[in-house]
C-alpha cells in the first residue's frame, strides 16, 4: 500500500465567528509543530480572508463553490473568489448540501472541475444514507457517487476524496472501522492507482480518530464538530502525525 502524507480536514459548517479566530492560533502553532500532516480548516465564507491572513502553516478552506466563474448567480461564490480571499482548499458534494440543496453528482463534479481550474485543492465527498446501508446498496451507491462526480479529467491536480456515511454524521457514532475499511477499499479500487487521498467523515472525534488512522486504508479524516476547538481538534492531529506511514 502507497502511504500518502496525511490531511486532516475541519469543517466548521455554518458555525463561528470572528471571535472564534483565536482557536485558530493554537491549531496553527500545531500544525507547525507537525509539518507532515496538510490541516485544513473549511471556515464560513466570512471568516475566510481574516482566518488566511492570521495563520502560518495551516490551510484555510470553504465548504462550497459555484460551478461557473461569474455572473448572475445571487448568493453565490465562485472558486476564483475564494482563492483570492485566500482560501486553497474547498469541500464540494457535502451530503448537507446534496440534500438541502439537491446538488446532483454532475452539479458536484463541475463544481470540482472548477475550484481545481481556479487553483484549490478539493474534497469531494460521498456516502450513503442509513437506508442504502440497511438494504445492503452502500457500496454500490457510494462507488456510483464518485463514478459520476469525480473529476476524472482533471489528472494533473487529483481532489481528496472524503466518504462520509450520512447516518454517521453529527451522531456521535462514527462507522465501524470494518465498516469504513470496506468501503475504502471499493473507493480505491474505483481510484486505480491515482494519487489520491481517500479520507474518513461522520462522528470524528479526539476517541476514535487513532482507531481510524491506523487502518492502512485511511489516508486522514473530515472532522466537523471536532474541529471547532482547539482542544478537540489538536488532538486529531496528533493523532495523524503518531499514526504516519513513514
Ligand atoms: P461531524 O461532521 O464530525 O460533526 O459528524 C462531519 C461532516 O459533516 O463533515
């Protein structure tokens, strides 16, 4: 198995403020302390210019991105935008926003194929929800997810991609490492041998995220809930620096 170097991603979703700056010192100064581990923290739209201005050695994020450069989208954000606010990393395909906002697999790709056009780094994320899981379809419907909202295309800069079990999400009960092993490996296949980093969602927290990193299948972890303190998010972090391939 390749060991990729470790990405452990934060999203905030639509929580924090300015005051809410100074956690980021601390992750800062952490992920200074671990320069084999890429952090990136997905912030609020409006936090993302102070966020990218204050930090060092972590990277900041958003949590989504229009599809087209510009024009009449009201309420919209192009990929350019967010690089220029100084943003390098956007999440794309969240369930929450499959869901909330019925963004379609080929929403999500061109989506992808946008931000990675415009200079960031993605994550795409796929899952099943708890009903697929119970009729024995999650591996299928997660492996036709990335099939169809994957940038295939887009070789020379490959996005993450994040499997996120929707039932595992906000929960307190992450996927049974059986459970996210499997699908990894289904996701990898489907991967073939691209570069691509292939991390963990749903329920992380500073508990579990050793159990998870230790299995050679996961190359990081997207931590929401967790990832809004320092002190529950640093130890993730150490976490994916103890448990690094060489
Ligand atoms: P959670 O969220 O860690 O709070 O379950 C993960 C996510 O939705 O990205």
């Amino acid at each position: 198995m390749i060991a990729r170097r470790r990405l452990i991603v934060g999203n905030w979703k639509m929580s924090g403020n300015h005051a809410q700056l100074t956690e980021l010192d601390a992750i800062d100064a952490t992920a200074r302390a671990h320069p084999d581990v890429d952090i990136a923290l997905c912030l609020p739209f409006t936090m993302i210019e102070r966020a990218a201005a204050r930090r060092s050695a972590l990277s900041i994020g958003a949590q989504d991105c229009h599809a087209g450069l510009g024009g009449a989208h009201t309420g919209d954000i192009s990929a350019d935008m967010l690089r220029e606010s100084g943003a390098s990393w956007v999440i794309v395909g969240h369930s929450e926003r499959r869901t909330a906002y019925g963004e379609s697999d080929a929403m999500v790709r061109a989506k992808a194929e946008a931000a990675i056009e415009a200079g960031l780094n993605v994550l795409v994320c796929v899952g099943e929800n708890a009903s697929e899981r119970r009729a024995g379809e999650a591996e299928q419907v997660v492996t036709a997810q990335l099939e169809q909202s994957f940038p295939w295309n887009k070789g020379a800069r490959t996005p993450a991609v994040a499997y996120e079990p929707v039932w595992a999400i906000g929960t307190e009960l992450a996927a049974a490492t059986e459970q996210v092993a499997a699908m990894h490996r289904a996701i990898r296949k489907l991967l073939d041998d691209r570069e691509v980093r292939l991390v963990y969602g749903g329920s992380v927290s500073p508990a579990n995220a050793g159990d998870l990193l230790v299995l050679p299948e996961v190359d990081g972890l997207l931590v929401g809930r967790a990832s809004l303190t320092a002190s529950d998010f640093i130890p993730i972090v150490e976490a994916a620096a103890r448990t690094r391939v060489p």
